[in-house]
C-alpha cells in the first residue's frame, strides 16, 4: 500500500509539470544591441533562452530574426555614419570639395614614406609619433601620387566619421548615444582639425578619453585594445589617460581586461617616450605661470559659450564662465552618485595643462591663433553637457544644460566652415621635374602656401606612385 501511494504522488507531480509546461509559453528570443553602459561596441546580447546553439538553429523564424536584427544594426552604424559625414561636409566642406595637403603633411610625412617606405610610420613628426595620419598617407600614395590630395582627405573623413561613431555607440559611463558624436563635431571652434589627414591625431585622441571613460561591466577587450593602439600611437595624450588606466585597475583589479589595457598603454608610453627623446627639432613649451594660467578659465570655458561672437567683450566672457561654474557647482550632488564625472572633468583638467605645457595660453584665439588646441577641452566639455541632459535627475539641470548647448551651437555658426585656396596638387605633380628643385605649393593655413622643394627622383616617385599614375591608362 505504501509504495502505491508513493507511485500516485510521482504520477501527481508529473502530470503537475506537464500542466506547467503547457501553460507557461516559450521564451522568446530577445536580441537587442548594447545600450551606452553595456557591452561593447558591434554587439549583440542574447537571452538565457538562446545560449544553447541547438535550441534555436533549427528554427528558422528564430534565425531569421537573428538575422534582420544584426541588419538592422549594420544599418544604424550605417546611417550614423552618413549623419556624421554630413556634419563634418557641414563644417569643412572646401577640403572635400577642394582637397589640399597641408603643413607638415607635405614637409615630412610624404618625403618620409618616399626615402623610407613603410618603416616612416614609426618616424616621429616634431617630437610625437602619429601613427594614424601617416598610416593614411601611406595607402593613399599607394593608391595614387597624382590623386593623392583627394584619396588622403576620403579616408581622413571615414576615420573622423568612424570616430564619431564609436563616441556614439561604445559602452562608456557617460549618457547621450549619438549626442555625443553629434556635439563632438559641432564644437564652437575654428575647424582647423576637421577632415584633414594631417590632423587626424587629434580625432585619435578621442579614441583613448573612450577607453578612460569605458563602462567596467562591459566584457570585451578587442575595442578598447584598438583605440589605445590607434591613439597611444598618434598622440601624446596616452600619458594623461594611462594615469587613469592605473586607477581603474586598481579599482577593477578582479577584471583582467583592466590589466591588459594597462600594459597596452605603458608599451604605447614606451614608444611615445622615446620619440620624445630622440625629436628632430626642440619640442615647444609654454609658461605654466600664473599670467598664462589666468587664461584658462575665460577662453576653455567663456570660450565655449560666446567666444566667437564679433561683439564679445572680456566682461561677456567672465559672464559666461561664471555661469558655466554655478552650473558646475548645482551638479556637486549629482557629482557624489556618478562619480564618473570626476573621471572627466580630471581628463578636461589634464588636456588643460598639456596644452599649456605646449603652447602659450596668452596668444590662442579661437579663430586665428591655434584653434586646434581647443578642439579636446572643447569636445570634453560637450560631453559632459550632452550627459547631464541625458540623465539629469531635475527638470531644471536637465533645461540648464540644453540652454548651454545651444549657446555653444549659437556660438559655432560664426566658424562653421573656413575657406581654403585650392594649390591644384595634380597639376604641379605633373609639371614637377622641369626644375631641379622644383618647388611644390602646398597649404600653410588655407590660404598662403608653403614650399616643399623635390629634386627630380623624388617628382618620378610621386609621378609614379600607386595604381593610378602619371602614365596609368586610367587616369
């Protein structure tokens, strides 16, 4: 009798599970692409119902909407990319239109990759490695010397739009999404940086403030790894972020991607330092005393807000800094939640005195005098706008960011774009050789050039240069 009883009540509990079973339907599968704070970027996220292969490869339905949703996120990447490359023809259009080589560009990367070949990457430009502009100019003149003005400036604009995209869409504690990569390129400074081969160290720069400000929950290494190559080896600023890279792996010291960026970064010094020691001419310094310090206040920030309006009066500045301080000082509460925000506003500081460490404060105008140099503390200061507006807990904090960024836009119109005097690049190549030297123009600011003088050799190797050439049937 007893083991009748316990037979009934197993039949019991399994009638009781097949009920269940019956009643409560099949998970569906939910892919959906990593959110800011997430995972990283290019991501898809799969739920516990689908970590099995085989309980889902069979279905079609299933696999088609794996499918159609990695399309759908190659199409949003797809049409931030679009967005972003039309911002930047917004703000640089004349360098398309007329693509030009400017500055050090023509002086020293060109002639380098002409005498040196490949190895020129790692050549230091006055005192730094820049990895990234001097790998484009290599596949450029490897396309075509002839077209080499109009090959260099595309792929210079698919690295900044590339930025832009992976400010938007990598997983760091900052809010915003596209936001970010929007401000980025709508910062109120001269676009001296925008779309220029040359200058795309500065764009590179950015790529390391990511992995500064990278989410500690997200898993991947592979993107963070990139841009501290990318970055570490084309700019300087790898010695302001691997101070922050220590910190996090002290403070992330169970997470062992946090090591391995580390050492990434400290091999990037390595090479950065050594560059450093070894410059081709005396690095320039400037005065970190306290007249040159008094200018950071009303041009990195009053500059940010009304430094471009023709009417702009030293008063109006101090105004405008004052405001975006009391702004800074209502957020202190908010500062103690999302302390991340001390991440960035240490990462501003720093870009600070390493552009005061370079140049003299006193002499930079936003317009004429070295606009690149507030590109970074610029961007950074757009982020932490866009962010508050993202998340801000108060109404109130939430409208007095949105007025400071449309200040800054407001504030952009007067140097939306610069024009740019076209030195027709092909022409003179084709010309070049009837003199020894000859003296090839290139840009120096737009509008006045400079001289790049090239002996015969070095006209063929230009002539000659790529698949599409002097003499290529087509030309």
């Amino acid at each position: 009798m007893l083991q009748n009883i316990v037979n009934g009540n197993r039949r019991v509990r399994f009638a009781a599970r097949v009920a269940s079973r019956k009643r409560s339907p099949k998970k569906p599968i939910l892919l959906y692409m990593s959110s800011p704070g997430e995972d990283s970027p290019a991501t898809l996220r799969q739920s516990p119902s689908i970590r099995n292969s085989r309980d889902w490869r069979g279905d079609s339905s299933q696999l088609a909407a794996f499918r159609e949703s990695r399309s759908n996120q190659a199409l949003y990447y797809l049409l931030l990319f679009l967005l972003f490359f039309w911002l930047l023809y917004l703000r640089r259009s004349a360098q398309l239109l007329h693509p030009q080589v400017w500055d050090e560009d023509g002086t020293q990367v060109i002639p380098g990759l002409l005498v040196h070949g490949w190895k020129s990457l790692f050549y230091p430009v006055n005192g730094y490695l820049i990895f990234v502009p001097k790998a484009i100019s290599a596949v450029s003149l490897s396309i075509s010397g002839l077209y080499y003005p109009m090959v260099s400036t595309i792929l210079a604009w698919i690295f900044v739009a590339g930025v832009c995209v992976a400010i938007s869409v990598s997983p760091i504690a900052l809010r915003g999404g596209p936001l970010l990569g929007v401000f980025t390129l709508l910062i109120p400074s001269d676009p001296e940086v925008f779309g220029i081969p040359l200058y795309t160290f500065w764009w590179a720069s950015l790529l390391l403030f990511l992995v500064a400000l990278w989410n500690p929950r997200s898993r991947g290494i592979k993107w963070r790894f990139t841009f501290i190559i990318l970055g570490g080896l084309s700019s300087p600023i790898i010695f302001l972020v691997t101070p922050f890279l220590v910190l996090r792996a002290i403070l992330f010291r169970q997470k062992r991607g946090e090591i391995a960026m580390l050492v990434a970064a400290l091999l990037c010094c390595s090479a950065q330092a050594v560059a450093m020691l070894h410059p081709a001419a005396p690095l320039a310094a400037g005065l970190l005393n306290a007249h040159n310090l008094k200018q950071v206040l009303p041009k990195l920030i009053g500059g940010y807000l009304v430094g471009n309006f023709v009417r702009t009066t030293d008063h109006l500045v101090w105004i405008a800094t004052s405001v975006f301080l009391a702004f800074v000082l209502l957020l202190i509460p908010f500062f103690r939640r999302s302390p991340w925000y001390l991440y960035l506003i240490a990462l501003w500081c720093g870009t600070v005195y390493f552009i005061a460490s370079r140049v003299d404060l006193s002499i930079l105008q936003l317009r004429v005098s070295g606009p690149r140099y507030f590109f970074l503390p610029f961007v950074l200061l757009a982020w932490f706008l866009v962010s508050v507006l993202s998340e801000g807990e108060h109404f109130g904090i939430r409208a007095f960011a949105a007025v400071l960024l449309f200040a800054s836009i407001l504030n952009m119109l007067p140097v939306r774009s610069r024009p740019q005097r076209d030195f027709h690049w092909s022409e003179q190549l084709a010309d070049c050789g009837r003199a020894d030297p000859f003296p090839m123009e290139i840009s120096f600011d737009g509008l006045r050039p400079w001289f790049v003088q090239l002996n015969r050799s070095e006209c063929r190797a230009l002539q000659q240069a790529g698949w599409i050439h002097l003499n290529s049937p087509v030309r």
